[in-house]
C-alpha cells in the first residue's frame, strides 16, 4: 500500500508535505463557490417541500400561521448557519457538529453524537428520502392506485442508494455535478409551481379566501407548534451540510457567501410555492393530501401533470446525494479520531473518495429502509437533529467566553447563538412536555446505550483482536489506504 500511497502523492492529488515530511492521502479540493451553493440548496430542497406543508397546516391550523412557520424555519437556517460559519473558522475541520463538539467539549460528547449520526441520523435519513424518491418515481406507473406496493417501492429505494453510492464512490466531482444538475432541476420545478399560482392569481382563479381567516383556529399549544417546527425545519435540513466537507472547499472564506445566497434563495421559493398551493387548493384539500404538489399539478398542469412527479422525484434523488456527500465525510472524520474503526476513515487510493464510510452508511440505510416510515422518521430526526444543534450552539458560546482574545476571521453577534439555544431547547422539550411519546423514550435509551458503547470500546480499548486483521485485508481488497489531514 505504500507504493500506492507515495504514487498518489506524486500525482498532485493529494501531494502534500506532512510535517514529518512523509506524503499522505487527502482529500481535494474541489469544491467551489457556486457549488457549494448548490450543494446547500440541493441538500435543502428535497421532499419536504412537496410533503410537509400538510404537516405544518395540521399542527398549526391555520393558513397564515403556516406561512408564519416557515418564514420562521427560514430564519432558524440562515441564524443556525452564521453560527455554524464561525465554529468553521474555529474548528476548519470536516466533520459538523462532532468536530466542534470534540475540539470544545472533548471525546464522549463527541461520540454520543457520532453514535446517533452515523448508526441512525444520516442513514435514516437517506432511508425517508430515498422512500419517497421510490413512491413519486412509481407514481405514473399506478395511475389511480391508492397505495403502491411496498415491496416494489423498498426496492426502487434500495437501488437508488446503491447508484448513488457508486456514483460518490467513483468520484466526488461526478457527485457535485449531477448535484448541480438535480439543484437546476429542483429551482425549475418550484419556480413552476410559483408561476402557476401567479398566473391562477392574475386570472382572477385563485382561492383568496383563505386571506379573510387567515389566523382563525390557530394552536396555541406549545407541544403543536413544536411538531409544526419539526415539519417545516425538515424541508430546511441541509444548511449545514457544507460545514462536513470543509476540508474540501477549495477557499474555505467562500462559505459565508454560500450560505447568504442558498438559504434566502431557499426560503423564499419555499413561502411562494406555499402560498401558491394556498391560492389552488383549499385547506381541507391540502390536509387530505399525502403529495400537496401532485393535488396541485393534476388541477392546473392538466395533461402535464406528470411533470410534477418527475420533478419530486429528481429533487428526492438530489437530496439522497447530497446527504451521501455530507454524511460519510462524517463517518470519515469520526473514524480518522478514532470514534470509529479506522478501516472507515480510509480513502481509496485512486478515486480519492471515503469509500469504506461511503459503504457503511449505505449499509444502514439499506437495513432502515426494511422498516421504514416517512412521517415518524420525520420527526424522531428534527427531535434529534435539534439536540445536537443545541449541544454545537453551546460549543460557540462556551468559545465565546474561554477564548474570546483570540482573532476570528468572522464572528456573529452574540444574541444569535443565544436565541439559537433558546430556539433549540424549545424545539427538544415543548413536544415532551405537551404531549409525550413512546419514540421520544427510544430516543433517550438509544443515547444511554452510547454511554456503554462509549465506555465499553472507546474508553477501556476493549476492542476484537480480530478486527485488525480484518482491517489489513479489507484494505487490500478495497485498495484503501490511511489519510492525513487537509489544513
């Protein structure tokens, strides 16, 4: 492996000097200012928006109110990521949220959270989404079936994760840009939906009525508007994952201009296309609805209303491989820490890519797609999603005051991280509190589980003999090799 190693150094791809002079593997580089943009809006802009607004109605219960919600949601994206932006010029590291939980709060906080990530959080996931890319994708072929068959719609699930795999394991840049390619796509295909409504607007078609009540049976229950969150914040999941591939932005200072230009692009498109399916289809229709766009496009597109599944199911496949390209560069980094078997933090030695993580996450994906669940998913991941939010909200804040003499090349203020956390600890305890479930409890005991796994593997060192052995000849058969870090 060490001839192979020094013959990529040679190469230029990853010919680096390391400070003992040794070359090592790195990842490249390659990802600029505009598809880092794309990269955030295509992680954004997925299924959420053709399936959550029914969720967001039901909770909140009135039209106006929903609008309110995911202006809100917007908002949250765009704070949450300025604050993300400066623990990247902190911690210019690949990895989110464990990186800067692991440089401020050390190495058990950092695997509970790896713990959640790579086992449930990315995997599920790419599981929900992958499940819908599958349902839209067969849609045209059951015209007028009330429910696909299951075990077709698993299998288009699974072999859409398999592709994408493949596709980020031969190459990042061939990732990026069939991610530019489905990100054009998905602009496109909410861009429609927003001139439909224009036009039903001008034509003097549209149900402004809902305009008059548009508050009316608004909740006033904590626990609800918690839950609306959860629905609205899904179709925003994604503005974070730049901040997992920092070590492959080609000019790291690019971030925070990929962030100002992604996620006001994102909101926006997502409150017009809202209010475009308030101007077509009643509230009654859209909470009876399992696909609001579909409803939308059989009433207006006419004999063009396939385009609607096609749409979502591009956007669905684009944000399956933006989560593949976020989610094993964490894998990565957790195992180069040592969190997890080193095996995983490898890169292969001629494409350059994580393919050891890439593999692991598709096979826990695979395994959740078995028994998986859009709607529950939904929310068991925003329940966890914000923990770990809040608990890397905290990191800036603890920075902040231990070391607040050291120069930052790019700092928020502080009110942001602050309604951040409070924001955070809303969104974690309102929905217990209000209304308590048998998911949330799973949730709690999976977390403890990671203390004994924690202690058991990571702490004491009580790991198989077998497993380095096991490492060597996965190695040669994978032609993956050790990397080091890029600075």
């Amino acid at each position: 492996m060490e001839s192979r190693k020094g013959r990529s150094g040679s190469l230029g791809v990853a010919g680096q000097e390391l400070s003992s002079g040794a070359p090592g593997l790195m990842l490249r580089r390659e990802i600029g200012l505009w598809n880092a943009v794309s990269l955030i809006a295509g992680c954004m802009i997925g299924s959420g928006i053709f399936m959550s607004p029914q969720g967001v109605l039901v909770y909140m219960g009135s039209p106006g109110a929903s609008l309110v919600v995911w202006v809100l949601c917007g908002l949250l994206a765009m704070l949450g990521a300025l604050c993300y932006a400066e623990l990247s010029a902190l911690v210019p590291e690949s990895g989110g949220e464990y990186a800067y939980i692991l440089r401020t709060f050390g190495s058990l906080p950092a695997f509970l959270v790896i713990y959640i990530f790579t086992l449930v959080g990315r995997p599920a996931t790419i599981a929900a989404i992958s499940l819908s890319f599958a349902e839209y994708a067969l849609a045209p072929f059951y015209p007028g079936c009330p429910s696909l068959p299951q075990s077709v719609v698993k299998s288009v699930a699974a072999s859409c994760i398999l592709l994408l795999m493949l596709v980020n394991f031969w190459s990042s840049r061939l990732a990026t840009m069939l991610m530019n390619v489905c990100t054009v796509a998905k602009v496109f295909s909410l861009l429609i939906i927003v001139v439909g409504g224009a036009v039903v607007l001008v034509q003097g078609h549209g149900r402004t009525e809902f305009l008059l009540s548009a508050f009316h049976n608004t909740t006033q229950q904590a626990g609800r508007i918690g839950m609306a969150f959860y629905q609205g914040l899904w179709s925003f999941d994604g503005w974070n994952s730049i901040n997992y591939m920092m070590e492959e932005l080609k000019n790291p200072k690019n971030l925070v201009w990929a962030l100002m230009i992604a996620i006001p692009l994102v909101t926006s498109l997502y409150v017009l296309v809202n209010i475009s399916y308030l101007l077509v289809l009643s509230p009654s229709e859209i909470l009876s609805s399992d696909a609001t766009a579909v409803r939308w496009g059989n009433q207006i597109l006419g004999s063009w209303a396939w385009l609607v599944p096609l749409a979502v199911a591009l956007s669905t496949f684009g944000s399956v491989n933006g989560v593949f390209l976020g989610g094993s560069r964490v894998c990565y980094a957790a195992a180069r820490e040592g969190h997890m078997p080193r095996f995983l933090s490898m890169i292969h030695v001629h494409h350059l890519t994580p393919a050891p993580a890439l593999m692991f996450t598709t096979a826990m994906a695979l395994v959740l797609v078995i028994p998986g669940n859009f709607s529950i998913i939904v929310n068991l991941m925003s329940f966890l999603s914000w923990i770990t939010y809040g608990a890397t909200i905290s990191c800036l804040l603890y920075l902040r005051i231990k070391t607040k003499n050291l120069p930052r090349t790019y700092k928020v203020p502080t009110f942001i991280p602050v309604v951040m956390l409070l924001a955070s600890l809303y969104l974690v305890l309102a929905p217990i509190i209000d209304n308590p479930q048998m998911e949330f409890l799973y949730v709690f005991l999976f977390l403890l589980s990671g203390f004994l796994v924690y202690f058991l593997f990571i702490y004491f060192q009580c790991q198989p003999k077998c497993l380095k052995m096991a490492t060597f000849h996965l190695q040669l058969l994978l032609e993956v090799a050790p990397t080091t870090k890029n600075h």
